[in-house]
C-alpha cells in the first residue's frame, strides 16, 4: 500500500484553474500508475487521468478535452493535476489513487487511495 495525501483544493470561479497535489509515501516501489478520480454528491466515482510513473505515459478521461493535464514529479515522489478552464459539472472531490498493475481508468485496478481534496467550481 502507498499513502497519498492530495491537496491544493478550493473553490475557484468558472473558467478558472487549480492544480491538485498528491504526495506519496510508504510503498512507493511498488507503482506502476498514478491516477486522478473524482466523486460529486449523488454520483458515482468515475476517472479522470493516469500517469505510468516510469515513464510518464498519460490516459485521459474523455470529458477532459484538454483542460486538464497530469504530470508527476519523481524528486518530489508527488503526481499533479493541472486544471484550466474549470466549469461548474467538475465540481467534486478529487482523490488521487496508485495501481501495482495497469495504466487504466478503471478503479479496480487501484488499490491505494488518498482520502480527497474538495474542488468547488462556481457559476
């Protein structure tokens, strides 16, 4: 198991941006990807981007459309989520999550989640 601790939430107008940080700790070794999810109230958790921690490989959740952009930072053992041109529907929490296995979108293959950091997005 990894730790994660996200943070740089807040609450930003539409069209706005932020840049989310995850920091990880323990195992770190033992990554393969970095990704991003995100919960609004009443929905369900659905993914947003992927980073292969080696090399840097990205996936993107089609609902980005080149708004956001993952990246991670291997000094600082951290991954980022750089978010332009925020609109009200990516308002949610944003938890930050790490696979052992595959560079994908589905969340069972993330066995190590942070416990989130509040985006609010106003119109």
């Amino acid at each position: 198991q990894v730790q994660l601790v996200e943070s740089g939430g807040g609450l930003v107008q539409a069209g706005g941006s932020l840049r989310l940080s995850c920091a990880a700790s323990g195992r770190t070794f033992s990554r393969y990807a970095m990704g991003w999810f995100r919960q609004a109230p009443g929905k369900e958790r659905e993914f947003v981007a992927a980073i292969s921690w080696s090399a840097g490989s990205t996936y993107y959740a089609d609902f980005v459309k080149g708004r956001f952009t993952i990246s991670r930072d291997k000094a600082k053992n951290t991954v980022y989520l750089q978010m332009n041109s925020l609109k009200p529907e990516d308002t949610a929490v944003y938890y930050c999550a790490a696979s052992r296995t595959y560079l994908t979108g589905g969340s069972w293959a993330y066995d190590s989640w942070g416990q989130g950091t509040q985006v609010t997005v106003s119109s």
